[in-house]
C-alpha cells in the first residue's frame, strides 16, 4: 500500500495497529501529517528571541570589516625581524579599537595596537606584548617573539564573509544569533508566527485553584505543567479551564478551540473504560486517531485534527501527561514551529546505580536522577516509585531513564538511554 495521505487511509494501512502502536512508529506517523505554520512577520531583533526564522539570512558584509590585532601588542612587518636576535623598531604611534593608525608603516617601524584594533597600512603581524620591551620611542622585539608571517593577525571576513550564508529558514534564535545578527547590523528579521496552542483539561473530579475541594475532587495540576512546557517551546497558549464530562460542553470547547489555535491539547477521556461520548464528539468534529502506545506510562494518545487544527488527546495521570508531551506533542510542534532541529529528544549512555525492572513488550520512561561520579562517569539512580500519578518523582527527577521493549530488568551498571530534562523544554 502507498503511504497514507489521511488519517483515514492510514487507518485501513495493512501494517496498522491502533492497540500496540510502538513509540517510534506513532512518532514517524504524527510527522508525515506536519507541515510549518505558513503566516510570517517581521520583529525586531530584541523581541525574536525564541522565534524561528522564516527565510535565509545572507551577510552583507564581511565580520570583521577589517584586518584587525587578536590581541594587544605590537603591529609591525615580518620582514622587519631578525630570526635570531633582537629587533628594535621605531615607536610612530597607536591604534585602538574604534580610532585606527591612520599612516603607512614603513620600514623599521613599528605601532602600538590593542585587541580589535585595525591593522595600520604597511603591517602585516602583531608581536603580543609579553614578547616586546618599550624603551623610550623604541620597542625591541624579543627574538623568535613571532614565527610567521601574518601571526596574531585576524583578516577581513575572517567569522564571516560578505554573501556568505548565516543562517537558513528554520533556525531558532537563541542569544548567540540574536548577537551574531546585531554584528551583521541586522535589526529586523522575517520569523513564523507563534504557534497557538489551546489546551484544557477533562473530568468531573477537577478543580481549579482558588475553589474549594469536595468529596473526591482534586485541583488541576495538568493544565499548569502544560502551561509550562509549552511557554518553554515559545508557543502562544489559550487556557480553556476545566471542562466537564458532558458531550456538548466537550464539543462546545472543542470547536471553539478549533476556531482559534493551531493546535489542541486535552489530558484525560482518552483511556479505556472513560466516557464513550469522548471519542464519538471527537470523530464528528474531525479526524482523530485513538492508539494504545506500547509504553509506560502514558498508553493512551489520541492524535487528528478537527478543523484546521491538530489535536493530541494525552492521558489524564499526570507524569503520563509529561511523558507523552516530551516524546510526542514536543517535536511535533517544533515541526508546526517551521524549526529545522526536529530530531527526537536527545538521549546518551549512562551508568545504572542500581538495578530497575520493567514488562518486556514495552517502552519504559522510567524517572531517574542523573550525575556525574568521582570517576567523570555518567550514572543514573531511579527516585523510586514510577507509579504514573505520582507527580513528585517528576520533580525530583532530572532525566527520563529509556528502557528498551526487549528487555524486562537491567542490572546495576548497566548502561542505559538517558533523556537529560534539561533542553528537552
């Protein structure tokens, strides 16, 4: 069969199985129905931090602009030296950063020059300070002070030069390219626009902050760690609240995030046995897709689109809610977000402290706290209970410990897959 265009063909795909979908096929699917948000603006360089940029940067001209000293000595001419003994050369003057020499060198002569200032005409090398004596209006090189012609120098275009390319469409602005533009004497640049991402939670047992609990209730922790996380990606959010365990306030909700953002993201009603309503509002407003994912935790994930929007169903448990947003919802909207770096989160080889267990046929995301020995060695230690509801192990881990679906326990000093939480969001 050729590849699926739709949900609904994938669906009928022969190789199609919603009730064990393996995590790195259920991400290549997700994937292929992704494409960036195609609205762009142009903002300042001050507020494009985090943004994305829509088109290829080019470099007017060259960085540096000009033959310049990497360090504060001595602009003089190589052929001036003498390779076994000392050179003393005529003092004519300085160049500083920002106030160049402004005559010609000439032949034993020679011109104080500090970090970043222009080569003087006529030079050709800088003799680092350390290596020179200054007496009077002389300056006596020390011997073997420079080696080669054109040492301690740093040429035009050098870092870049002018048309070279600087960046291309999809790369995110951190600080380094916010400070690499501004060298350039860029101050606006073309980026997407935010996504906008709607998100609320489900369940009649929910409250949010500020209202008192009764018999069986509990606050809505979800729709805050959500919040979180999609801050940290830059997205534009839309906190819809709690709502109900009632058909038509789901599909009132529903569709009015639809209306309004890019993508749509619920915790809990998408696990077996939650109401039946949940998927039938879901398959008359859109297309949506109900997989059991051979992971723990974080089994259900439901993924379509209703309108224009793409939606993510994640479970209701709250650690299941952060795991499936780390290795699901994360990367895809990097995708929406037209970034270039949509590679899964990065894993490396760390060292078991201690021996975990887990049910072969699965994908385990199991919470670990991750540091570096005496030895420089990478080790990772579980913080205990991995139970799904048990946010605090959340907190007081630092990496998710990947344990792969062949095996059902690892020894201590085992390696393992580490997900360091830091630079995942």
């Amino acid at each position: 069969m050729t590849t699926p265009t739709t949900l609904r063909e994938l669906s009928c795909a022969d190789d199609y199985d919603p009730a064990s979908m393996p995590v790195d096929k259920a991400r290549a699917l997700i994937r292929q129905f992704l494409a960036p948000v195609e609205a762009i603006e142009r903002v300042h360089l001050r507020d494009a931090l985090g943004r994305v940029l829509a088109t290829d940067i080019v470099s007017p001209s060259d960085v540096p602009g000009h033959d310049n000293s990497a360090m504060d000595g001595w602009a003089v001419r190589f052929a001036d030296l003498a390779a076994d003994r000392d050179t003393t050369l005529a003092r004519i003057g300085e160049s500083f950063a920002g106030r160049p020499f402004t005559r010609t060198v000439g032949r034993g002569e020679a011109v104080r020059i500090f970090t970043g200032g222009v080569m003087p005409a006529g030079t050709d090398t800088v003799v680092m300070q350390e290596r020179a004596t200054e007496a009077g209006g002389d300056v006596r090189i020390h011997a073997g002070a420079v080696t080669r012609i054109g040492q301690n120098r740093r040429r035009a275009g050098e870092d870049l030069a002018r048309g070279a390319s600087v960046f291309t469409a999809g790369q995110r602005l951190d600080p380094a390219e916010l400070g690499m533009l501004a060298s350039l004497g860029i101050n606006e640049v073309a980026v997407y626009r935010r996504l906008r991402v709607a998100f609320f939670s489900t369940g009649d047992e929910l409250r949010s902050l500020g209202q008192a609990l009764g018999p069986g209730e509990i606050y809505d922790s979800n729709r805050y760690t959500l919040l979180g996380m999609l801050k940290r990606i830059d997205c534009d959010t839309i906190d819809m609240g709690v709502v109900r365990d009632d058909r038509d306030a789901l599909e009132r909700a529903l569709v009015t995030a639809a209306g309004c953002a890019d993508v749509i993201v619920t915790s809990g009603g998408v696990s077996v046995g939650e109401a039946d309503f949940v998927k039938e509002v879901l398959d008359r407003l859109g297309d949506v897709l109900f997989w059991k994912i051979a992971m723990k935790p974080g089994r259900p994930l439901a993924y379509g689109r209703i309108g224009n929007a793409h939606f993510f169903g994640l479970p209701g448990n709250p650690v299941a809610v952060m795991v499936t947003f780390y290795e699901f919802v994360r990367d895809a909207l990097h995708v929406l977000q037209g970034r270039r770096d949509t590679s899964a989160v990065p894993t490396f080889k760390a060292v078991l402290s201690a021996p975990v267990r887990k049910m072969r046929g699965r994908t385990e995301f199991q919470r670990g706290i991750l540091a570096r020995g005496d030895d420089g060695e990478w080790r990772v230690a579980p913080t205990g209970d991995q139970g799904s509801g048990i946010l605090s192990s959340m907190s007081r881990a630092n990496c998710f410990m990947v344990l792969p679906v062949d095996v059902d326990h690892l020894d201590a000093a085992a390696a393992v897959d580490v997900q360091p939480f830091e630079g995942i969001v």
